[in-house]
C-alpha cells in the first residue's frame, strides 16, 4: 500500500493566450494512503478534473556557506518543516 506526501491538485482551464496548469487544492500529511487521498477528493465535493501527485519521500536540504547540506531532521508535514527551518538556522548562528 503506497503512502507518502500527497497533494491534490485541480486543472484550471487556460485563459486564452495562457498557459494550462494544475493548481494545489490541498496537502495532505504523510502516512495516509493513496486510499485516503482519493477519498479525501471525493469529500471536497468539487467538479473537475483532479489528480493526486505523491511524493515517497521528502529530504530537507539548506544551502550554507555555498554548499548544500542535508538535514537529519525530518518533518511529516510541511508546517512542521517551516517550524523546524528557522529553529535550525537560529542554532547555527548562535554557535
């Protein structure tokens, strides 16, 4: 059973002279499964063409001093990156 990071995405309809796109509708937190996403597009209750991009894993990566770093920490939502992000990069200036 797959799961991972998932995110439902809507096509919109180009305006005219415009590019077509898939525009994010929502995220959903990882451990659910591609069961729960597709049920979650059902509750929306929205017409449309909808489609469910998943991603296995997410690595978390900061550019410091020009060289990329991987970081150890991992976030099962994107909120939580964002709560962890400015914590990490405050720790490596203080020291």
């Amino acid at each position: 059973m797959p799961q991972g990071f998932f995110t439902i995405e809507q096509w919109k309809r180009p305006a005219p002279r415009a590019e077509a796109q898939w525009i994010p509708v929502e995220q959903l937190r990882a451990g659910l499964t591609l069961s729960d996403a597709m049920r979650r597009v059902e509750q929306m209750g929205k017409a449309g063409f909808f489609r469910v991009q998943k991603v296995q894993r997410m690595i978390w990566a900061e550019n410091v001093d020009g060289k990329v770093k991987l970081r150890k920490w991992q976030a099962s939502r994107p909120e939580t990156a964002e709560r962890k992000a400015p914590r990490a990069a405050k720790v490596r200036s203080a020291s």
